[in-house]
C-alpha cells in the first residue's frame, strides 16, 4: 500500500555500503573507522553489575529510571562539572538517539505555538531527522570559527518560529572543543529568545586542547538551569553502546514533562541495565584509561595523516578526526573511495550536512595495531608510482 507521506531517506551509514564491501577485498581485510562505535572493552564493574542484578531488577523498570540510577547520575554531575542537579530532575532514556529522535515531537506537542529545531549545520544527522518526526522544520546553523555555532546566520524568522537549539561540543564529526564560554553564549542567546537549549554533551570525557592535554569539558547547566536540557551517554564514556543507557538533566518542568510523558509511553531502561548503568556513573577510573586509549591513537593518526595525503581541519576534541584532502581538487566522497580502496573505510563528510562535502571523518575506534595497518596501506609515499604514459593492466 503506497502513500504520499513521509519517506524515510537512506539510512546515512548505508550510503557506505558499496565502499564497504570494497574495503573488505582488500589485502588484511577491512578496518572500519567509519561508524563511531567504540570496539575497546566494557568496564568489569559494569559487567559485574549487570550479572549481580537481582531479582529486583525483573519487575518493571521506572521510565525515569530508579533512584539508585538517578543519584548515580547526579553524582557524576556534580563531580564532573561542579554542578548541583537533584535526582529528581534526571530522567533516563534508552541511549540517547532515540532521545534526540523524539525530543522535538515531544516539545512541539507543548508548545505548538513553535515548529523549528535549529541544530549544527555539520553535525550527527539525527538532530535533522528528529525534527522531521516531530513534524517540526530543521533549520542548521552555520559554524564559525573553531566550529562552534555561529548564531548570528539565524534570521529573525527563524529565531521567531524555534522551539528548540541543538548544541553539541566536543562535536560530532568536528572535533570542536567543549567550553564554558561558547556554551554560555548559545545558552544566553536562547533564552534571551524562549527557545530551550538540548546540549548534547556525549563526548565530554573526551575533551582535549589544541596541545592534546585533556582539559575538563562544560556542561550547558553551568549558564543555569532555566530552558536548558544537558543530554548524556555511556556508550562513549563506558563503552556501553549496545548497553543503551543516557539521561538528560536540567530545567525541573522540561524534565518533568519528558518524564511524565516517557512514563505514559512506556520509555524504560531494562532493570539489569539500570543496574550496569549505575555502577558506570559513580566510576571515573575506567573514563581514564579509555581517554588515555583515545589519546595515543589521536596523536599516532594526526603523525600519519601527510602520509595518506590528509589534512587535519577539525578541533581538537572527541574521538574523531575531521580531515579533507591535500589536494583540493578531491572532495570527501573522493577520499573515502580512495581510502577504501586500501582497506580503510571512513565516513564521507556529507553524511553529516551540505557543509561537510570537502570533509572525511576518521573514527578512532580501533586499537593502535588496526591504525597502523590502516596508515600504512593507505599511505601515499610507499605507494608504488604509476609510471606516466605507459598503460596500466
Ligand atoms: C552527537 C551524538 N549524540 C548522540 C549519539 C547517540 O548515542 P547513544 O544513542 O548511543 O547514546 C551519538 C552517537 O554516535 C552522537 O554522536
């Protein structure tokens, strides 16, 4: 039965799949910097946790998620940030995707009065889809320097029609640096203009400065909690992505109402899940030592870049590398067909946005060995020269 509604388009990651399959052929198989799924282990407290869940854990889970959870989560604010949020206004959610999937419907059915979501121009891609499910117009934002949001570019019809800002720093695929003052300043322009802030803050743990030391990263809470939403994950902070597990804490009433309505839905994070999540948030010491991971392989892949005929143009945060190509004549499409043709997939730039065209991303997410591998088969100076004239079989 065919309809003229909505028509879900490709899936971003499976425009990759030819590439993929490509990137297998090659000589030492496939190594995927494509999708930001971390490989490294999950925590044996978290493992531990999940297979110590008693029989508590098999009734019905809270859809805000139990107290246990919520002071867990809390905690970790409170340690991380400085910041003093009440476990009453945390509310769990099944990974955050489906969170920034759903927040805008949930929003507009608040508010009908308002019916845009502005988000980074360059960005993860479910901010625009979540708009399109709200029914709500998806309007991206220019970025400026150091890829942070340039609010300036919102024209006034469209500050006039936003519901909701999308903030997220480090970001996704940029790399951009989380920072007090730009998150203070996106918050400040918002609420000047009653549009309510989400700040996804998924890749705080991994927060570096231009000389690569780690540097604590904001959170949007710290510019006061009134119309603003801080969204939060373990799958990058704990390697927990198939765990599914984040929150989101802030203004009592926002949270309050998603809650409620997560409890009418029926949104709940699995018991024995709760549980795992729990003893993640009150540990930092696993955080180190995958920061520590993240930090060797940023520094071995910016060493290799030239090599592949890469350049870096991204920040210097999160566990990507955002990078185009030497030659300006190949845009991102080009390189990752290049590169794949070596073995290496990547994600090409216009997965997240127009304005990522010229732009590969390069997910950390392989262990030093598998990058090695990977630079030195997509090397540009071993490689063999092809001899000019004569004709190639
Ligand atoms: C910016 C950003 N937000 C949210 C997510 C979703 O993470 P999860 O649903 O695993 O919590 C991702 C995952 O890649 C992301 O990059």
């Amino acid at each position: 039965m065919s309809s003229d509604g909505f028509k879900p388009p490709v899936y971003p990651y499976a425009r990759l799949d030819t590439l993929r399959q490509r990137a297998g052929e090659a000589p030492g198989g496939i190594v995927d910097l494509s999708i930001g799924t971390p490989n490294d282990p999950v925590p044996d407290i978290v493992v531990d946790a999940l297979a110590k869940a008693g029989p508590g854990a098999a009734g019905y889970p809270r859809a805000v998620g139990g107290p246990a959870l919520r002071e867990a989560a809390a905690g970790w604010m409170e340690r991380s940030f400085g910041v003093t949020v009440d476990p009453a206004q945390v509310v769990n959610v099944i990974g955050t995707k489906e969170l920034v999937a759903s927040l805008p419907h949930l929003l507009r059915l608040r508010d009908p009065s308002r019916d845009t979501v502005l988000y980074p121009a360059v960005s993860y891609p479910t901010y625009a889809m979540g708009a399109q499910l709200g029914g709500c117009r998806a309007v991206p934002v220019p970025l400026g320097e150091g890829w942070h949001l340039d609010l300036s570019a919102v024209s006034e019809e469209d500050v006039a029609r936003a519901l909701l800002l999308w903030v997220n720093e480090p970001g996704n695929p940029t790399g951009s640096q989380s920072a007090a003052a730009p998150l203070g300043e996106a918050v400040a322009w918002a609420r000047a203009r009653g549009i309510i802030v989400a700040s996804d803050e998924c890749y705080v743990e991994f927060n570096w400065d231009d000389a690569g030391e780690f540097v604590p990263g904001a959170t949007a809470l710290s510019a006061g909690i009134d119309g603003v939403l801080a969204v939060h994950s373990l799958s990058k902070r704990s390697n927990m992505a198939g765990y599914r597990c984040g929150f989101l804490a802030g203004d009592g009433d926002l949270v309050a109402y998603v809650g409620s309505v997560r409890t009418h839905a029926g949104m709940m994070v699995p018991g024995p899940i709760q549980a795992a999540a729990t003893a993640a948030w009150n540990d930092d010491e696993h955080v180190e030592v995958q920061r520590a991971r993240y930090a060797e392989r940023r520094r071995y892949a910016r060493s290799r870049l030239a090599d592949a005929g890469l350049v870096d143009s991204g920040g210097p945060s999160s566990f990507y590398l955002w990078v185009r190509s030497a030659d300006p004549a190949e845009d991102g499409w080009a390189v990752t067909a290049r590169l794949a043709e070596t073995g290496t997939l990547v994600a090409a730039g216009d997965l997240y946005g127009d304005g990522g065209a010229g732009h590969v991303r390069i997910a950390l997410v392989e262990p030093l060995d598998r990058l090695e591998l990977a630079f030195d088969r997509m090397s540009v100076t071993d490689r063999p020269t092809v001899p000019t004239g004569g004709s190639q079989s």
